[in-house]
C-alpha cells in the first residue's frame, strides 16, 4: 500500500500512516476514515487496515 507516514508527537515518537487512495492531484477527499489502534499499537500493527483501505481505493477517491 502506499501512503505518507507523519509524526505527530516526535518525543514520544508517534506516528502516522495516511493511505493514499488515487491521484494526490486535485482537491483531497471529503471523507476520512480514522482508525485509532491501542495503547501500544503503531504502524501496521494491526493486520486488517489494510483490508479496510483497499476497500475504499478507486481512480476518483472519494476517502482517505
């Protein structure tokens, strides 16, 4: 899957993966889909948010 990693709390060294879902031109999608993991969960430590993200992929993305 593609996607952007972000840090979103460098001390603690948290992160964020935003799956892109179609072109990255244009204005981005209107609806967000956000997976909040637990407390010691980070990148793709959960299996199935990849399943959910193909879900959503299309030529004219309409999530992110």
């Amino acid at each position: 899957m593609e996607g952007k990693l972000h840090i979103y709390h460098p001390d603690r060294k948290l992160v964020l993966f935003e799956y892109t879902t179609g072109p990255t031109s244009g204005p981005p999608p209107s609806n967000v889909l956000l997976f909040i993991g637990g407390l010691y969960d980070n990148f793709l430590n959960v299996g199935y948010v990849d399943d959910l993200s193909r879900l959503f992929k299309s030529s004219k993305p309409t999530w992110r």
